[in-house]
C-alpha cells in the first residue's frame, strides 16, 4: 500500500495546535441532491445541514422497534458493538445497526438520506460507520467535545474529511435532554489532539465522560466556543441533521425523563478509502471503521 501523505497531523504531541483545514467542505459543484443551492453554501459554511422530516412518522416506530429490539437480542449479549453506559449498564449505543437491522438498512439508502452525503461528497458514496445512541432518559452520559475525523483519521486510516454524518432523530430532540451540539464553522480548523493512542482504546473511548486522548484541551476549547459560538440541534423525531467529519461537536448527559436516541450514519467517499491508521498502534474493528468500501446504489 502506498504511503499517504498525512496531512492531518494529530496525537503523539503535548500541545493542541489549530491549522486552516487543506481539504473542501464541499466537493464538486453539489449541484445534484437534496439540497439546494443556498443549503448547499449555508452547509458549507456552518457545517451541518438540518432537515424537518427525512422519515416519516411510520418509520419512525419501524426505527425504534428495531433499537429496542436491538438493545434486549440475546444474539448481542456481550457482543462489542453493543456499548453499555459506566454505572448503570444501560445500552449506551450499538453500532452496525445497518448490517444487524434491515429495516435500517432500507432506510440510510434512500435517496433523501445518502443523497445528501453524495451531493456534498461530489462522489459515490460507502458506510464508514452506523450507530443508534441511545442516551436514555436519567442515565444517557455525554459524548465530550471531539471531531469524529480526528479519531478516524488517527485510528481507521481515513485519509481527508470528505465524510459525513447523518444523525436522525428517533425521539425528540429537546434543547434540554443532550441534543447534539455543533461549533458552526469550527470544520475548517485542523485541530491536532495531545496525548498517544493506546492499545485498543477505542473499548474505553467509546464509553468515559472524558477521553484521555482524541479532544481538544480546555484552552484550545474554550477559544474555539467562543470564536464559533454553540448551536444546539432540537428536532421532532423524523427530522435529521447532516454534519461534516471535521465538525467540532459533543453533547451533554440525559438527566430528564426523555430519551435522546437517534440514528448515526456516517457516508465516506469511494475516493476516501482507509489507509493504515495514522496514529495509532492497529486499525479499530470493522464494526468502528469499516473495510467494506462497496458504494451504496
Ligand atoms: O469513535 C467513533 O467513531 C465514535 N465516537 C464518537 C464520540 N463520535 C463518532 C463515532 O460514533
Ligand atoms: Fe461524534
């Protein structure tokens, strides 16, 4: 395998340093898809795309049969995709959810869905990763500032951010009850991350409040919220938000009643594909960071 030039330098240091981003947000001229051409320049812009309603109410309860279904499979009883909250051993996210639901499945390949990622991409289009969080009401823990391409970039190999999230709402998305929250703009900074990356981390990152490694430190946080501001994503269950890989984003614990649990898919380009991680020891399991680079159709 070729060696990739690794322009996107993170981890193995002590210091957090903020470059300008050396790739586009959007790529191509996006003129195919969802969104047109004033969403097409706002997401470029802010980073993230919202939508009202991109499943219908039937699917909604299709989609979050199949989470319950899921969370209580016996076939998953100590399966690793299936990650459970600190304390309280609640299901915290399963990830594969398009390979272990058809219903699922269905749904991340419809043109209203990987349109979107194939529009801004400006290419065909495969599933890095699929993942339902959870974050159950009372006891649904945070998931602490980051940007999803540093940790794939630094431990699956992928190379630029030409990749995106689609998160679905399958519950209400409140102001209140840990809504995804997205620093506009923050996507065109590079942000490299201190610290080195463990044997297997990913069995501890995917679960602690606060990670050792994989996050901007306070300072760099803290200069970064106030340049960009926070903006919180609320939506009715059916409605979703597209974000770019680089965004920087997080969001906090669940202690009302109401759940907070929605669908993950992340869509990587074909022209994207994983190399060997970029800083760390082994690449992360399938299920984290898939190898299957066949295109969606
Ligand atoms: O490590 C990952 O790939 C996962 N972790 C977070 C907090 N966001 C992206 C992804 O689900
Ligand atoms: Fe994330």
């Amino acid at each position: 395998m070729t060696a990739v030039a690794d322009n996107y330098p993170t981890r193995g240091r002590s210091e957090c340093t903020s470059t300008i981003r050396r790739d586009p947000t959007v790529w191509g001229d996006a003129r195919n898809g969802p969104l047109n051409k004033d969403e097409v320049a706002a997401y470029e812009r802010n980073g993230f795309h919202s939508v009202e309603t991109i499943v219908p109410p039937h699917d909604v309860f299709r989609l979050v049969d199949e989470m319950h279904r899921l969370a209580g499979a016996d076939e998953l009883r100590g399966d690793d995709r299936v990650v459970r909250e600190n304390g309280t051993g609640d299901v915290r996210s399963v990830f594969d959810v398009h390979q272990l639901s058809p219903v699922v499945d269905e749904i991340v390949r419809r043109p209203e869905v990987v349109g979107m990622a194939r529009q801004v991409l400006g290419s065909d289009v495969y599933i890095h990763q699929s993942r339902l969080n959870y974050k159950p009401g009372f006891s649904g823990g945070p998931f602490y500032w980051h940007s999803d391409f540093e940790t794939w970039h630094a431990e699956d190999g992928m190379p630029t951010p030409r990749a995106a999230s689609i998160s679905i709402a399958l519950t209400e998305n409140y102001g209140y009850n840990g809504g995804l929250m997205i620093m506009p703009g923050s996507h065109k900074a590079w942000v490299s991350c201190p610290g080195e990356t463990p044997e297997n981390y990913y069995k501890e990152s995917l679960v602690v409040d606060v990670p050792p490694t994989g996050s901007p430190d306070h300072a760099m946080l803290t200069r970064m919220a106030n340049e960009y501001g926070i903006e919180t994503m609320t939506g009715h269950a059916g409605s979703a938000t597209l974000f770019d890989s680089n965004c920087m984003h997080g969001s906090n614990g669940n202690i009302t009643p109401f759940s907070r649990s929605n669908l993950f898919i992340v869509f990587n380009s074909v022209e994207n594909t994983l190399q060997e991680p970029f800083a760390a020891p082994a690449p992360r399991p399938s299920y984290l960071g898939s190898r299957d680079f066949t295109p969606v159709n």
